[in-house]
C-alpha cells in the first residue's frame, strides 16, 4: 500500500496560516524511533514546523508498552498538559504507538483523558492526516481501537534527524510469542517489506550521502518467512544483506535484532565475508538458564546461544556483542540466575541492556506464580551491572594500540576541540578532528580507555 494523501494538502493552507508547530515524544525501542521520524515527516509535509515540546500546538506522544512504568510516564504528560488544551487554542495532542494497542489504555484515556484529540495504534500513518484534519478543521476526536492491519505502508515521508546515519526498517511486526512480551500483541504479525523497497530506500540514502545504515525488526532475521509469492520466496535476510552490500556509498550496515534461534550458518557465513557489515551483534540473551528459556518460549538453550557466539568469534575475532537480559523472570532461581552470570562472563559483552521482568496483562508469563521477593531482582539487577563494568574495561584494554575505522559523528559535547564517532564495534571513540572531517570514516588508533569511551589520534595521513 502507497502512501498516498489528499489530506495532506487539504490541511496545509490552514496549517501554514496559523503558523502550527508540533513536538514529538518517543519512548520505547528504535522502531519507535523508525515511526516518529516518519510521524515528522507527515507533519512537516502538512506545513507543521519542529517545535519546542512546551510550546508546539501538536504534541504526539509516540507510546512503548513492554514495560510497565512508561504507563506511569504516559500518564504524567498527559496530565500535564490539560491546562494548556484548556487555557490555548490550537493545541491538539496525539497519543500513537504500542500502548495505544491496549483497549485498558484507551479506557483511561477516554475517562480520564479526555482532552486527548486522537490516539491512532502502530499500523495506521496513512490515516493519521485525515484523522488529524477532523480534529483540527472539524473539531472532531478520534479515540478508538484500531486492529493492527496486515498491510505495510511503504513511501510515507520520512524526515530523518542525522545525516550520516539512518535507520531503515525491514520488518514490522513478530510472530514469536516470548511468553513475557507484549509487542506480538501490539504490533501484529510478521510482515517483511520487498526487497526492492528496501534496496530503493537505501539508494535513495546513498545518493543523499548516508554512509552508515540500521536495519530495523523485532526479529530481522525471520526477514522473508512470510512472502507469499513465487518470485520472492525463500528469500532470506543473509540475500538481502547481500543485496545492501553491493550499493554504493554505504559503508557499514548495522542491524536489530536478530534472534537467536534463527541465526543461521548462512548469516554467520554472510557477516565473516561482508566489508561493510559492523563488527558488532546484537544478540538478545534473556536469559543464560536453560529451563528459564523455555519458560521464556525462546526456542534456544544456553549452549545453542553460546554455540552461535562461538561461531562468530570464530568467523571474525574483532566482532563485538551486545544483549539484552531479564532478570527476575517469574520462578528465575539464584542457580538460573548464575547460568546468566556465567554467559555474560563467556561472551564478553560491550553492552547490555538489563531489565527486571515486568509482568504485562495478556502474555502467558502473566499467568505464572512468581515466589521471587522485589528487593531479590534489584539485587541480581546490581549484581549482573556489576559484573558486566567489571568486565568493561578488559575488553576494552584490548582494543588500546590498534585502529578502528571510525565514521565521524561531530563535536563532542563535553570538549570543543575533541569529536566523537563510533568503531564498527559501535566503542563511542573521542579524538581531535577537524570539522571537515565530519561524515568522513577515519582511521583512529585507540590510546586509552574510559569505561564508556575511548581515547585516541586519528592515524591517516
Ligand atoms: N525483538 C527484540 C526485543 C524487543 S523488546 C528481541 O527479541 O530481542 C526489547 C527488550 O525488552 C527485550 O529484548 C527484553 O529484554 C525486554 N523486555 C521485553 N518484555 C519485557 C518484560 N515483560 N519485562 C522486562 N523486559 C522486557
Ligand atoms: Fe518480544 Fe520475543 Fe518478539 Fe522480541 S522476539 S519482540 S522479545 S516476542
Ligand atoms: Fe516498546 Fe513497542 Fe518497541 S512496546 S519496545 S515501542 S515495539
């Protein structure tokens, strides 16, 4: 389905006249992110201007649900801004993304929120503009329960806010079922977009000097399962990083997340012999213990996880991983959580991300009977912290005399001679530059670390 928008223009004179701005704000992961670039880039095409959040005229809170507390956050601007939809005209607020998913938060926002002007769910930007003329040209409200839909909405304008980097989504949607996660509910089924979609979009960023590209699913490397026909099927996510490699201009291709349990040899083959794909892999753990995966519904074990790890290392010793772990998953033992301490010490992670298991209404881990005590899951939330800054600084003494192709981001913030970029390994690095240099890939010799940076000169001549 083509975007395509007679309201855009209809509502542009009137946009333009009165001079209406707009503020997003994103919570959630980076498909959040995918979505509120493109929620800009409809608004800007309907003549909105960026503004500051305290005083644009739409505010569009782009909603995460996977964990609990962002409901909390949700509520709390909300409330916040009923005096100025009471006390200013022109003020209209818009509620999209996951939560909006959940019938139980369309009931509190009807009760309790009325004033919001439309709440639209994570498969429908192309009503957005009709949706948003109701409200604006006829006064109109919209909050209602939208089913996530099966169709992909390709060519939606997309205002990126970086200009060397850029993220591309590949797949909507996951079929998975992690019994603790709410996203299969909220985001629908697995939907690839065409290869030629995707290779069009990125061209399309090549030429306009894009040099690093994200590509972006639940599950990126479940990429192609669900195409129907002949001429597409059995095409995989290796064929398309394949296909990405070849465009010019592009010179590193990151990607998340892949899963797990399908990460074949075939990837693993792809990565080893690809130039531009990032030595870095983001590879969601959860959890080390075996039964606690299959609590989790991951389809893996330990050793399958550590075995993909393996083979990685083995393909390229410079790859770099990253995860994402749950602590204190209903019934995790102290022996279930040490099986997770003893995979963050095999791998050897730069980065991970930790939450504590928040139970979600609707998913099958909700249902479990859960023994372990609160103050028992911080406290393994602080142990695994521990342990994974503790390693930090070995793995990152490693990288100390070598170079690193580093594309250049820009100033560092804290220091006006010194820029910053990243490592293919994605190691934020800070080095002395020259402007001229941002947007450029240099060769950067590390000198030293600082737990969450690195120290080093620039080395080409
Ligand atoms: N599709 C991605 C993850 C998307 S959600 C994947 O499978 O890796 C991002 C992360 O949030 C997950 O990896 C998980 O670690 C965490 N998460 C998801 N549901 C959660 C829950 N109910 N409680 C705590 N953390 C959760
Ligand atoms: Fe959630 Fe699992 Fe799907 Fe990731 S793969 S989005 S954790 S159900
Ligand atoms: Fe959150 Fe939705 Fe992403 S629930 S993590 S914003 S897919």
């Amino acid at each position: 389905m083509r975007f395509v928008n007679s309201y855009l223009s209809k509502i542009k004179e009137y946009v333009i006249k009165n001079n209406l701005t707009y503020s997003i704000d994103t919570m959630g992961c980076q498909m959040n992110e995918n979505d509120s670039l493109k929620y800009s880039g409809i608004l800007e095409s309907m003549g909105f201007k960026e503004a500051d959040s305290k005083t644009a005229n739409l505010i569009l809170f782009n909603t995460c649900c996977v964990r609990e507390n962002a409901e909390n956050t949700l509520f709390g601007r909300l409330g916040f801004l009923k005096s100025r939809k009471i006390k200013e005209k022109n003020v209209y607020i818009v509620v999209v993304g996951c939560m909006s998913q959940q019938k139980h938060i369309l009931d509190k926002i009807k009760v309790s929120y009325p004033f919001v002007d439309i709440v639209l769910g994570t498969n429908a930007m192309s009503i957005f503009p009709e949706k948003l003329y109701n409200a604006i040209i006829n006064n109109k409200k919209s909050i209602e329960y939208i089913e996530v839909g099966n169709e992909i909405e390709e060519e939606v304008p997309i205002k990126y806010d970086d200009k060397f980097k850029a993220s591309v989504s590949i797949i909507y949607g996951c079929n998975n079922f992690c019994s603790y996660c709410i996203v299969p509910y909220v985001r629908g089924r697995e939907r690839s977009r065409t290869p030629q979609d995707i290779i069009n979009d990125i061209n399309e960023l090549a030429k306009k000097g894009y040099k690093e590209i994200m590509l972006l699913g639940q599950n990126v490397n479940s990429y192609g399962n669900d195409f129907k026909e002949d001429s597409l099927k059995g095409y995989t996510f290796p064929k398309l990083l394949k296909e990405i490699e070849k465009i010019n201009g592009i010179e590193i291709i990151r990607f998340m997340s892949p899963h797990p349990k399908d990460f074949s040899d075939e990837l693993i083959e792809t990565i080893k012999n690809s130039k531009k794909i990032a030595r870095q892999i983001h590879l969601p753990l959860q959890s080390g213990s075996s039964k606690i995966l299959k609590e989790m519904n991951r389809k893996y074990t330990k050793e399958k996880y550590l075995e993909i790890v393996e083979k990685l290392k083995k393909a390229d010793k410079n790859i770099s991983f990253s995860t994402d772990i749950i602590v204190g998953f209903p019934n995790e033992t102290e022996q279930d959580f040490k099986e997770t301490l003893d995979v963050v010490k095999k791998v050897g992670f730069d980065q991970v991300y930790m939450f504590i298991y928040s139970k979600r209404v609707g998913t099958r881990a909700a249902n479990m009977t859960d023994e372990t005590k609160p103050e028992e899951k911080v406290n393994r939330l602080e142990r695994l912290k521990s342990l994974y800054e503790e390693m930090l600084p070995e793995l990152n003494k490693k990288m100390i005399g070598k170079s690193y192709k580093v594309l250049v981001e820009g100033k560092s913030k804290n220091n006006d001679k010194l820029f910053t970029g990243r490592t293919s390994q994605n190691k934020v690095v800070v080095f002395e530059a020259n402007k001229q240099d941002i947007g450029k890939i240099k060769n950067v010799e590390i000198e030293s670390e600082h737990l969450w940076y690195l120290k080093g000169k620039i080395v080409d001549d």
